[in-house]
C-alpha cells in the first residue's frame, strides 16, 4: 500500500534533517584534519570504508541486479563521479585554503541554487512563489551568518583559492542530486550506492597514488582512524542513504533547501566539540533559516 503524500513529505524531511546533522561535521573535519592527510587520501580511505561496508550489507542486492546495473553503466558512472569522486574530494582540497566557517557556509548558499536551476532545466520542476521566497529567506539567514550581522563585513567579504573549489564542490553535487532523482525504478537504492561507491572509490585510485609520489608517508593515530571511520560510515554509507531517499520523497530542490541548516549544525556541533562561542547572530541566523525551510514547503 502507498504512502499518503503527507506521510511521504514527512518522512523525506525527516531523511533530509538525519542527512544534515551528520554532514554537518564533514566541513570540520576538512578544516580539521587538512594538515594531517592530504585531501585525495582523505577521500579516498572515506570512500574505500564506505564501500567496504555497503558491501557487506548490499551484495546480495548488487550481485542479484548486475544485469540491470550493466544496463545504465553510463549513468551510474557520471553519478559516482559526480557523488563520490568529485563532491567530497573538492571540499577536503578546499580545507587546506580557507575556514571551516567558510566552506560549509558557501557550500549551503550555493548548492540550493545550482540545484533549483538545474532541477527546472531538467526535472522542468516549477519554483512557485513558497519556495522562491523561502530560497531568498535561507540565502538572507546565510548572509547574517557570513557577514556577523555587519554590513561592512559582508561588504568585504572575497572569494580565495578555497572559496572557489567550494563553489565546484556544490556545483558537481547538485549534478549528483539531479542524477539522484533519475535513478531508474529498476535499481534499488541500496545496489546503486553500492556501485557508486565503488567505482567512484576506483576512480579516486590513480590520483590517491599520484599525491602518495608527492606527499610523506601518513602517521596514523587513532585519531585519524576514527575520523576516516565518522566519515566512512556515518558520513558516507548512513547519510547517503538518507539524503537519496529524501530525494526519492521530495525531490532534490526541496532536499537541497534543508543543506542551509548545514551553518547551524555544524555551529551547534563546533560549541559543544570544540568549546567555540555561540552568539546571538547564530541565533538568529538559524531561526530566519529554519522560517525559509517553512515557507518553502508551506504550500504543500
């Protein structure tokens, strides 16, 4: 028996908020762990512990649709380029130029957009008046966030080095949430990530060598290896999961409004992981965004 349509939203936001709350770490740890691991390793043992899992828990599924997979290997590969290739791969290279604050900040800004314009070339999905003044909320609360409540601020603000492979990072994951959303009937969620992370773990592999040519030899920690375990499983196999059957629900343009609480979780997390101040700007920041999610959806 089908899910109502009210039901079906409801759980697509629910999948979205889980989806959010553990990604919301990711921009830390790319910060974070920057001068530690060179930014293809990072990825590449991320994405090589989450295949390593989504193995164990969808081969049966992936050996039992292997003629299906054969059948759309064009677009599962443009799909793991996009999603597991690029994506992460560009915000851990942009981790070695510019803050934490400032990556996950332009990510949740721009990503939307890129997603809402491609979701009305190719989905032709229409942007009503709800979700246009609901984008621009979520855009006006990133903005507070950015500039501190100063206008001077914000006025100086300027793209580096790092702001620019972030804006490439959200541009090539919103191709991915649009492939998403096209992922035929036929192939089940769980055989697709599957082979995503596989052969986008693959196509990471002759650039993990080429840095290890150039780059010391890692010294690990336990540190590191939990961290590479956080991104591996929770970041990767859990929020994929979550986030691609929000997209199934609500579509991707919908989804991608909820990556503007991306800032606010991931202050929340830097306050109580890392002891930083929270202000009354990420206050407010937070409530204009969440009143943007609201309006977005209030039509339906």
């Amino acid at each position: 028996m089908n899910s109502s349509p009210n039901k079906n939203l409801f759980i697509g936001f629910a999948f979205a908020m889980i989806t959010i709350i553990i990604w919301s770490g990711n921009y830390v740890v790319a910060r974070g762990i920057a001068q530690q691991i060179p930014p293809i390793s990072i990825a590449f043992f991320r994405w090589g512990t989450a295949s390593f899992f989504i193995v164990l828990i969808g081969w049966k599924k992936f050996i039992a649709e292997k003629d299906i997979l054969l059948q759309h290997k064009g677009y599962l590969f443009f799909t793991a380029i996009t999603g597991v290739t690029l994506f992460n791969t560009f915000i851990y290279v942009a981790g070695h130029f510019t803050e934490a604050i400032n990556l996950v900040l332009i990510a949740t800004t721009a990503a939307p957009l890129f997603i809402a314009i491609l979701s009305r070339i190719f989905l032709k999905e229409k942007i009503n008046a709800f979700r246009m003044i609901g984008m621009l909320l979520c855009f006006a609360g990133i903005l507070v966030l950015l500039s501190k409540g100063s206008w001077e601020k914000l006025m100086q603000f300027h793209f580096g080095k790092g702001d620019l492979w972030i804006l490439a990072s959200a541009f090539v994951f919103s191709i991915y949430s649009i492939l998403v959303k096209k992922r035929p009937a036929s192939i089940s969620p769980m055989s697709f990530l599957v082979t995503i992370f596989i052969t986008g773990t693959l196509c990471l592999l002759p650039f993990y060598l080429i840095e290890t040519h150039f780059t010391e030899p890692l010294h690990w920690t336990n540190g590191m290896v939990i961290t590479i375990l956080y991104l591996g499983i929770g970041n990767s196999v859990i929020g994929f999961l979550c986030w691609n059957a929000s997209i199934a629900r609500i579509g991707p343009a919908r989804t991608s409004l909820f990556s503007n609480l991306m800032p606010v979780f991931s202050t929340i997390e830097a306050v109580l992981i890392l002891g930083e101040q929270f202000t009354s700007v990420h206050l407010i920041s937070g409530l204009i965004v969440i009143c943007g999610l609201i309006i977005a959806n209030l039509k339906h």
